[in-house]
C-alpha cells in the first residue's frame, strides 16, 4: 500500500495512517515499553499511540518499521518516551497505593 501524503512533512495521515495503525497494533497489541495490552479504540486511557521508535523531527522515517505500540493516558509509556525524546526531565508514574512505580 502506497503512503498517501498530504501536506509538506510527509507524514502519512487519513486512511492510510489508520490502516498502518491497525497493522502495527495487529502485530502486537501489547505496548512496547510495558506490555500492557491495549485496545484498539480511542477511550482515554485504554487505546494506544502509534509512536515512532525514532522520531521523525530527528531524522527518523514515517515508515510502518519505525513505528511501535504504546500505551497512552496520563503517565503513560507514550508520555514518558515524548518527554524524554524532547529532552525533558523524566516522571515518575504513582501506584495506586500513592507510590511511585519501581520503589
């Protein structure tokens, strides 16, 4: 299937970014980062972000082999990758007891 490009950056959108989204997730639906199985729809916390394992604005390609499943929402494994391919100080995500992850 041919990208369909829209728009000067290249970026697929439309159609073709949905059908490159449900072959990704097909794949594996689990995230990349914490396995956690995600759901194909767009519910706030429980679907996921089609992430690019190297982003496009450092020079990474808008292809389906760059491309991985992660899991979105507050905190989220999408989220943390962002902050951190920006430069960004990392987040601690908080159990549900009110401790943070990991300790």
């Amino acid at each position: 299937m041919a990208a369909a490009f829209d728009n000067q950056d290249g970026r697929i959108r439309g159609r073709a970014l949905q059908a490159r989204r449900l072959k990704v997730w097909s794949k594996d639906p689990r995230c990349a980062k914490c396995l956690k199985l995600c759901e194909f729809n767009a519910l706030p916390g429980r679907g996921f972000q089609l992430d690019h394992k190297n982003p496009i604005f450092k020079g990474g390609p808008d292809t389906e082999e760059n491309c991985q499943v992660l899991c979105c929402g507050p905190g989220s494994c999408h989220d943390m990758k962002t902050a951190k391919d920006l430069g960004h100080a990392p987040t601690l995500r908080i159990t549900e007891d009110g401790w943070p992850e990991g300790t």
